[in-house]
C-alpha cells in the first residue's frame, strides 16, 4: 500500500525535552563500540578542549527516535 501523500508537509507536535547526561552518552558509546575516551572521561574530554565529556555524532539520533516515531506510529499514514 502507498503512503498517504496528502501527509507531505503535516507536522507533529514537539516531544518531551531529553536531557543529555554523561551515563546516557557512556552507555550509547558502548552500545556503538567507541571506545574515544572524550565520550566517557571527563578529563580526557577536557584535554580536547571540551568542558566535559561529548556525545558521539551519532547520538542524536537517540534524541530524535522517539520524535520520529509519532510519525511512524501513526495509522493514519499507512506505514507497515
């Protein structure tokens, strides 16, 4: 079944704000099998010149996954 391209251009309202902590950017790290230091010791990260540690690019898309599932979640488009 095709999509319903009358949602082009329909926008969902925002979700609940993510509040980044180090433990998530750890356990993310691990997840991915990066090991840089930058993303779980502090010091290292400042040695880098970071005010703390840093998430991985590759993070937002943690953020971005329960925001996009209003979209796919939605039984109106027809998604399967």
């Amino acid at each position: 079944m095709a999509l319903d391209q009358a949602f082009v251009g329909r926008t969902y309202p925002p979700t609940a704000p993510y509040e980044v902590g180090r433990e998530k950017i750890r356990e993310f790290a691990e997840a991915v099998g990066d090991a840089n230091p930058a993303y779980t010791d502090t010091e290292a990260a400042k040695a880098l010149g970071h005010p703390d540690v840093i998430a991985p690019p590759t993070f937002v898309f943690s953020i971005t996954f329960k925001a996009a599932g209003q979209v796919v979640e939605d039984p109106q488009l027809g998604l399967d």
